[in-house]
C-alpha cells in the first residue's frame, strides 16, 4: 500500500538552530499534509497542516513546505527550544479517503544545550 | 479549544479480562472519530475509523470482535479490548475529527492510554 516515511529517524540540534524535519510521501493521490508533535507517553498534538494547493505554510516559530514535485514535505522548527525535543510525525490524506491519516514513521528531535 | 479527553491513561489487568477506553471531545462535536494503535517508537497504526449511530469501520487485519467500537454520542467513543491477551499490550490513542470547528480536517488526538495485560 501506499505509504508515508521520513529520511532521518534522529535529528539533533543545538539549541537556539534551526531545525528542518523531512519527510517523504509516495500517494500522488494526497492532498492534505499535517504534522504532528508527540511528546513521550503522550498523544500527538497538532503542528501546522497544508494543502495541495499550496506550497508554503507558516505558523509560530513553524514553516511547512510542500514539494509535489517530487512528493516532498518538511518542517522548519526555528529558533529550537529544549521543549521542542519530541518525535514529529508527517501523515497525509486524499480527499476520497475518508479523512482518514497515514502516519510517517516519525523523527526524534533532540535539543542539545 | 479542540480537547479530547482520553480515559484512563493506564490500565493493567489480568489475562482473559476485558477493558474499556472512552474517548470524549470536550468542546466540540465530533462525528467520526479514530483509534489507533502505538507500539514503542513506532508509528500510529489506524485501527477503526467510529462514526457516531453507524458501525464502525475496521482496518484490515483488525478483529472487529477482538476490539469493540461503539461511538454512542456526539462527544463519545469508547473502544472494548475483549478477552486481553499480553499481545494487545499496547499504547492506544483516539482522535476526534473537528468537523464543527473551522479546522474541519484537524484530528485532534486524546492522552493516550497505556494497556498492560499480565
């Protein structure tokens, strides 16, 4: 089946760097990009989301960029906080598809002081 | 706004027992909502998508008799794990899809709930 996945499964950072988390997606048929954040132990909170239509996004401190090209998302984390560290998850959805997400296979942010 | 209250956050029970897990969204109206399913550092696995008055709709590959759903309001799922076994030891979380807030296509996502079973 389709599937959704990310290049780096750990990224560290220095605090107060810039962070760029990417992630792959492989169905031409998605029109829907949302990342999520998970803190250990806890549910994913919501990020920033884009649609197909669009290539850019900004929200606070969070850039979400959209290549369809070449079926590309990332998100720019800057100005990385300690409270940023958490696994990040990219998940994406078509419109035929009921609202429903596939899930990437998630990037640990670690900040380093 | 947008909170989905997940109920407990960890549960242990013995083998051959079942367990409930409610989902509720706080401040808003959900109609579909969605459980999942989490091992250690490993991603969301989808199990069933709930609709509220319908049937649920079950992921291939998952039991439907094994894992009840049944999303009786607006404001509430609740998934059964029947007759556990150490195997449905897992991390299981819920979302509720906003469909009355302006981010319709948000799904926002409960606590969690840490599932032992000795």
């Amino acid at each position: 089946g389709e599937s959704v996945g990310l290049h780096l499964p750990t990224l560290s950072v220095q605090e107060g760097d810039n962070s760029i988390i990417n992630c792959a997606y492989s169905n031409s048929a998605s029109d829907y990009f949302i990342w999520y954040k998970q803190e250990s132990g806890k549910g994913p909170q919501f990020i920033i989301d884009i649609r197909s239509n669009m290539d850019k996004r900004q929200g606070q401190r969070v850039t979400v960029l959209l290549n369809k090209t070449v079926k590309h998302l990332s998100l720019q984390i800057a100005a990385t906080q300690p409270g940023d560290s958490a696994v990040y998850f990219c998940a994406e959805s078509s419109s035929g598809g009921g609202n429903k997400l596939t899930f990437g296979t998630g990037t640990q942010l670690k900040v380093e002081l | 706004g947008a909170v989905v209250s997940q109920h407990p956050s960890w549960v242990i029970c013995k083998s051959g027992t079942s367990v409930k897990i409610e989902c509720r969204s706080l401040d808003f109206q959900a109609t579909t909502m969605f459980w999942y399913r989490q091992f250690p550092k490993q991603s969301l696995m989808l199990m069933a998508t709930s609709n509220e008055g319908s049937k649920a709709t079950y992921e291939q590959g998952v039991e439907k008799d094994k894992f009840l759903i049944n999303h009786a309001s607006l404001t509430l799922s609740t998934l059964t794990v029947t007759s556990a076994h150490p195997e449905d030891s897992s991390f299981y979380i819920c979302s509720a899809l906003g469909a009355g807030l302006l981010a319709k296509n948000i799904q926002y996502f409960g606590a969690g709930t840490r599932l032992s079973v000795l």
